[in-house]
C-alpha cells in the first residue's frame, strides 16, 4: 500500500512537470504573440472610450509602433488619421510679432502635408514640393526656392505619355505608374534655360494641370501652379514622408532663397504695373492728331 502511494504520488508529480514545461506547440504560440509586440496597432484605441486594457501589448498610435509593422497598411492609414488630426489641432498659425492677433491657416496647411525634395537630379536648389492630403493624393509643385521663379517663362510642355494618360471608374485605375525620376514637364524660359521636373515620388498619375499650356505663369501661383496630382500606394507613403524634408526643415534650410524669390517677384509685378501706368499717361498726354 506505502508503495502504490509513493507510485501514485510520484506520477502526478511528473504529470505536474510536464504541464508546466512548454511543448513545442505552446512555444510557437508564444513566440507568434510576442513577434506581435508594439508591431501591430490596437483596434479598441481608435474608438471612444479608448482602450481599456493598461498593460496592453498592441501600439497605441503610429509612434509606438516597431519593426517592420510601420510600413502596414493599417499603419499607413493610422499615420494619415493623426497627421488630419494634428493639423485639426493647429488651426490657427502665429503671425509675425508685429502683428498679435492669429490668422486662419489655409487650406494647404489644414488638408495637406507639405513634403520637399530637394536638389532634385543632383541640380542645386531645385526643389520640388510634395503636398499630400489627408486622402493620399499628392499635388507635385515647385518649391519657392526653385530659380525658375526668377526666370520668365515661355511654356510648359508636358510628355505624350503624360498626355495621353486616362483613369477609368471610381478608383481612377488605368493611370500611368510613375517612378521617382519620370520626367512630368519641360519648363522653357526667356533666357533659353530649360528645366526639367522629375516626379520623386511612386504613384499612378491622375491628371496633369492642362491650363499651364496656356498660361504657363500660372506655374507661379501656389494654389493653381500644380504639375500633376498622384496617387502613391498606401503601403508607400510613411517611405515617402521619410525620405523627403518636412516644412519645418525646409524652411530652415531655404530661408534665405525663399525671401529673395519672392522679392524679386513682387519687384518684377511691380515694374510691370509701373510701365504699365507709364504707357496709359503717355497716351493721355499724347494728343490726337484728327481732333487737333
């Protein structure tokens, strides 16, 4: 009896063991959980009452999330989320200290992300500015330090490709894919320079800004100058914001260009609105021969 107790006794305990050791099944579980850690966002924290576990192992947010997760879609579009709600946030700019009272920001910087390239194709100060709004569709504009706004320009030419581009259906499918060194324009100007302006960034091309055909100083104007709208992959857009500059950085690094840029713009409006208030007191002056 002592000896079928002890047997008893020595079997559960060995039993006991093999529970508590992890077999290789809950070891695989295990090890998928934790590869789960901070690399997937939470799907209660988007929602009201927010997540109500203290300890929980899933990303609050975009800047909590690690390894390879970032470039997710899910991650991609929880990025979009807080950057439309950061800029909800920051409706109102401070002006100058002349002036105290605060402005309301614009569209650009209520909707948009201001993202630049700079010194595109290895040409110094030729920017590029990338506008992503909230529903990933980017504008490609120049930046104010680019030299063509101390230049007179003559055209705008557009590829045949770019041309001949069509998007078919609600989600604009069909659309030629560009590469960040296609070719989007040939800007030609008075003094005979010609600048190229590649696309630096992936997307399919929705459409190109035809009135710059026409009235190619339209390139000038931010609110009417874009080149091409693009849609890039979501799965693309945090390399994207990674790889160019923000606004903040950019307009540390062209301060100096931009001011003089717009300088000499408005120096040049003004000349132009001089000669032409000269010319209308000419002719008023001039008399006519008939009524003499």
């Amino acid at each position: 009896m002592p000896l079928a107790r002890k047997t008893a006794t020595n079997m559960h305990a060995m039993i006991g063991r093999k529970s508590m050791e992890e077999t290789p099944c809950k070891k695989r579980r295990t090890k998928r959980a934790n590869a789960k850690h901070k690399t997937a966002l939470c799907k209660r924290y988007d929602r009201p009452e927010g997540c109500p576990y203290p300890d929980c192992r899933y990303a609050h947010g975009s800047e909590e999330l690690q390894g390879e997760a970032i470039t997710s879609v899910a991650a991609q579009r929880q990025l979009i989320r807080d950057q439309v709600e950061q800029r909800q946030k920051e409706q109102y700019i401070s002006p100058s200290i002349k002036n105290q009272n605060t402005l309301p920001a614009t569209m650009v910087e209520r909707y948009y992300t201001q993202l630049f390239a700079l010194n595109v194709m290895g040409n110094e100060s030729h920017d590029i500015s990338i506008q992503m709004h909230s529903n990933r569709l980017c504008m490609t504009t120049l930046a104010p330090s680019h030299p063509v706004f101390q230049e007179t320009i003559l055209s705008v030419d557009f590829g045949e490709k770019l041309k001949e581009n069509k998007v078919n259906g609600k989600k604009k499918k069909g659309g030629l894919f560009l590469i960040p060194t296609t070719i989007l324009c040939r800007i030609r100007c008075h003094s005979g320079r010609v600048y190229e302006i590649p696309s630096c960034i992936r997307g399919a091309l929705l459409e190109i800004n035809e009135r710059l055909v026409d009235q190619p100083e339209l390139l000038k104007h931010p609110a009417e100058g874009y080149l091409v709208v693009v849609q890039p992959k979501v799965a693309e857009i945090y390399g994207i914001q990674q790889n160019l500059v923000p606004m903040g950085d950019y307009e540390l690094l062209r301060s100096n260009l931009v001011s003089s840029n717009d300088s000499k713009v408005a120096a040049g409006e003004e000349s132009e609105c001089r000669l032409h208030d000269l010319s209308v007191a000419r002719e008023i002056e001039t008399p006519n021969p008939l009524e003499v």
